[in-house]
C-alpha cells in the first residue's frame, strides 16, 4: 500500500508538474502592471500555474522518497520538462515570441536531465562495483 501511494503521489506531482510547464513555456515571456509599456500581458492563468508548481513538486518529491528513486526522478524530470517545453511552443495557441526561450530552456533541460543520469549511474556503480567481503582473522 506504501508503495501504491507512494506511485500516485510521484505520479500526480509529475503530471501536475509538466502541465504547468507545458502552460508557461506555450505563453512565453510576459508581465504585468509597472510604469513601462507592457507589450505582452500575462494571463490570468500565470499565477494559477506558477502556484500549482511548488504541491506538484512537493507531492512528486514525497512520492519519489516513499518509493526510494528520488536520484533517478530528478534526471528523468530535467529530460521530461526539456521535452515538454520544446513540445509546448510547436502546439496550437503558443505565444509567438515563446518559440526560441521554449527550445533553448527545452535543450537546456534535457542536457541537464542526462548529466545528472550519468552522474548517478556513477554512482550506483561505486556503490555497488565490490561484494562486502568479511574481515580476515587478525594477525597473530
């Protein structure tokens, strides 16, 4: 049962997650209020998916500590975000000045995502490269 739970909050937070990405790189740089002329307004909505990102992430983190693959997670988070951005400026209703952030972020992302894969394979090799052999009889 723990490691039920344990998937669905991985799996929700990482849904969550990616949605609020695909949401903010499909809209592109924007702002709001100040002194200065606002060429793209933001949307309503970019509050709501920048708030949802911190319970997505949390909800995912706990997920992936129940069920002891936060190291792979986070490599395959960077990868699936770099994806997602690059998909999200390429699909209908993308801002027009989101393209270029969009792949540059994406490409980024999926770099990183592969660095810290390759970082903790490393690791796991280290760790698990010599059985544990018993001590000798001491020397006497």
């Amino acid at each position: 049962m723990k490691k039920l739970i344990g998937a669905v909050l991985l799996l929700g937070g990482v849904a969550l997650f990616e949605l609020c990405v695909f949401h903010l790189v499909q809209q592109g740089t924007c702002a709001s209020g100040g002194p200065y002329e606002i060429r793209n307004p933001c949307p309503h909505s970019t509050w709501t998916w920048l708030s949802l990102m911190l319970p997505a992430l949390l909800g995912g983190l706990i997920g992936a500590i129940v069920l002891d693959a936060v190291g792979r997670v986070w490599a395959a988070g960077w990868i699936l975000s770099g994806i997602v951005a690059i998909v999200a400026v390429y699909t209908p209703g993308a801002h027009a000045g989101a393209k270029t952030g969009g792949i540059i972020a994406g490409v980024v992302w999926i770099v990183l995502g592969l660095f810290f894969s390759l970082i903790g394979r490393g690791f796991d090799r280290a760790g698990k490269s010599k059985p544990a052999q018993p001590a000798g009889p001491p020397p006497g």
